[in-house]
C-alpha cells in the first residue's frame, strides 16, 4: 500500500493553495465535502438517500432531483459547521457537472452557480470519474502517476491509464452493466436490498465460493468487461440446481459471484499495469468498498510489486470531497468554468468535465 498522508503534504502532485467547496449530486447521494490545497480534508458531508429509493429497488430520477433540492442547503450548512468555516472562507466552488442523472446534476450545477455569484468566486465543473480518481490525494501523500486506475461504481467500469493528472486514456469499460450494477441485480435477485453490493460483501463472507460454477467473462482477453453474462449464468446455475431440486444457501451465491467479480477486476487491472509498466494501481468507485476486492488486490499486488492505492470504503462511495480536490487541479489546470457551462449527463471522454453552453 501507498504511504498514508501525513501532516506534510509537499507532494509529487500540486495542488493550489485555495479552499474548495465540492458538491456532489450525480445519482442518489447529496454530498458536499471542503478540502483545503486539494488534499486536506476539512469535511465531508453525505446525506444518503438510499432510504428513500429501496422501496423501489433502485434509484428514481425524479425522486433523487427532488431529495438534492431538499438536501443541498442543510448539507453545505453542516459540511462548513464541521469544517469551522462560512463561506466567506470559500475560494472555490467545484461541481460534479457529469456523467449522471439530469435532474440531479442540474440542482447542483445551479446551486453551484448561485455560490459562486453569491460569494464571487471561481466555479469549476468536474467529471464525476475524475473526481473518483482524485480521492487519493484525500489519503495517500505519495500517489503520482503513471499509473493505472480501476473505476468501479454503480453505473461506469473502466481502466484508465493516468500519465499525468487530467490526461487520461481509456483502456477499456464495460460493455454492458457496470460491476456495482451487477452486484444490485444479484442482490436484488438473492432479496438482499438496495443497493445491492454492501450486503453481499456481507453475505460472501459466510458464504462458499466454490459453491456455483460461474465464468470469469473475458478475464484474459481486452480490458474491457462484461458483467451481464455472469449475472444471467447466476440465474442460468439457480435454475438448474432447482430443477434437480438441489437448494443453496443465498451466501453461498453471493460468495461465488463475488469471487467471480473480483477475479475479473484482479486479473485487468494487473494486466494493465504490466501491460502498460505502470508502477501504482489505483481503485476508486462505490465498489472499491468491497472487502474481498480489496484483500485480494492487497496480496495480488504485492505478489506483481505494484503499489496500491486503495481510499477508504467512505472516499470510494460518491461524496463531495473528491470533488473538491479535483476541482482544486481543475481550476491550476484550466482556470474557473465558463459561466454559461450546463450539466452534462452523457460521459465524455477522457475523464474532463465537458463545459460547453446549452445548445453547443
Ligand atoms: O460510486 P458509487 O457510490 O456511485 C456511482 O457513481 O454509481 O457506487 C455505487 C455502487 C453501487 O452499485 C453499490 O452496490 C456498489 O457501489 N457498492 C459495493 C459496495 N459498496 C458499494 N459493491 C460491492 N461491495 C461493496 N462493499
Ligand atoms: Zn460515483
């Protein structure tokens, strides 16, 4: 593993010395989090509205747009409480403007705009990716590039190749569902709730692996994934022991497709690395929270002598703080947002906000 971050933060990658607020409101998750020079993190507030969304088995759009308009105010309230601040101290406002759900993304781009008026500050708009990869510097002091970086979350699978910060080359995505969509569908299918990737986490860790024969999709070919082959061979494996009237417990099923998921990420991601003789590895997104990827990746890549940046569970699931930091870099890089820059549902690639005006 990386050197944690200590009180020092001179570092192989600048940042300015600005305070960000970072707002994050892509999906279901209304969050803000303050990070001062990029990588001091002052707060970092997430009110989930996952409560909201399970009784419909995943996250509706309209519910979500409307929970942020909700949300948003107390949470920049309680995240500038916490960090022992007003926005009078705020230098920047950074917003996840991207990919992710339109409604949702639009309450924060405006509230965003509003600030930045209101306080007469820079905005800066953000790739929800590039604020994944960023969370690093949350926690780790001597991350730098080259590396390779696995974005795993409930709607994006992709290797990056990072050779500096904010120039990225895609190496592969998935094909079809996300990894943390797949774990949602099994978890769904199992009658675990919503979201599904926490409690098979759980689950598998009562659980045999060996107990369902399930393939590893394209583990040693193309970086790319596929996730929705193996959800369909969970279903195809439960058919069939039922029709032979053979039961199995549902940990055992969430151990074996677990195991699955995570020999495909292991394998990738490494072969990448080589592929590519980055020395660091990197993993971020909501299903970097998953223990057995983690302790598998821990042994795989000592075993490789690549070094591994893993942030904590909390940094890995959507928040407002990796926004911020990468907002900071944003902002060296290129400079404050256009002032007529719109949401942007749609990824673009490489992993930088799009800031085009509405009809562009
Ligand atoms: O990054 P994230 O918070 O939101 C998106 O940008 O999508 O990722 C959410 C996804 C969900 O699919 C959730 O089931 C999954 O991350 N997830 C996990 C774990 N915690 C969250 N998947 C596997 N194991 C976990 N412990
Ligand atoms: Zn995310």
């Amino acid at each position: 593993m990386g050197a944690p971050l200590s009180a020092e933060l001179s570092s192989a990658v600048e940042f300015p010395d600005v305070t960000v607020l970072g707002i994050e409101t892509t999906c279901d998750e209304t969050s803000v989090g303050i990070v001062r020079a990029g990588r001091r993190l002052l707060a970092n507030v997430v009110a989930s509205q996952t409560d909201l969304h399970r009784r419909f088995g995943g996250v509706v759009p309209e519910v979500a747009a409307r929970a942020h308009v909700d949300l948003l105010e107390p949470v920049i309230r309680e995240a500038l409480d916490r960090a022992g601040m007003t926005l009078s101290d705020v230098d920047a406002v950074a917003v996840a403007s991207g990919p992710g759900l339109a409604g949702a993304l639009v309450v924060g781009v405006s509230a965003a705009k509003a600030l930045g008026v209101a306080l007469d500050v820079p905005v800066v708009a953000v790739n929800h990716l590039e604020g994944h990869i960023f969370a690093v510097f949350l926690e780790f002091l001597d991350f730098a590039p080259p590396a390779v970086a696995l974005i795993v979350s409930g709607g994006h699978t992709m290797l990056v190749e990072i050779s500096s910060m904010g120039n990225y080359r895609l190496l592969g995505q998935t094909l079809d569902d996300a990894v943390g969509e797949a774990f949602d569908k099994v978890a769904r299918l199992l009658g675990y709730g919503f979201p599904g990737g926490p409690p098979i986490d759980r689950a598998a860790k009562k659980g045999d692996p060996e107990t369902l024969r399930l393939p590893r999709p394209m583990i040693d070919q193309c970086y790319d994934f596929s996730m929705s082959g193996l959800k369909t061979a969970v279903v195809t494996a439960l058919d069939d022991l039922a029709r032979r009237g053979v039961t199995v417990k549902r940990e055992d099923v969430a151990a074996s497709f677990q195991e699955a998921t995570v020999d495909v990420q292991v394998e990738k991601l490494v072969r990448a690395a080589r592929d590519t003789g980055a020395p660091s590895v990197l993993v971020c997104g909501g299903v970097a929270a998953n223990s057995r990827l983690r302790e598998r990746l821990e042994r795989r890549c000592e075993e490789e002598g690549l070094r591994l940046y893993m942030p904590s569970p909390s940094l890995c699931t959507d928040n407002g703080a990796m926004i911020a930091s990468a907002g900071a870099h944003v902002l060296l890089r290129s400079g404050p947002s256009p002032e007529d820059f719109v949401a942007d549902p749609s990824l673009k690639a490489p992993l930088v906000a799009s800031v085009s005006a509405a009809g562009q």
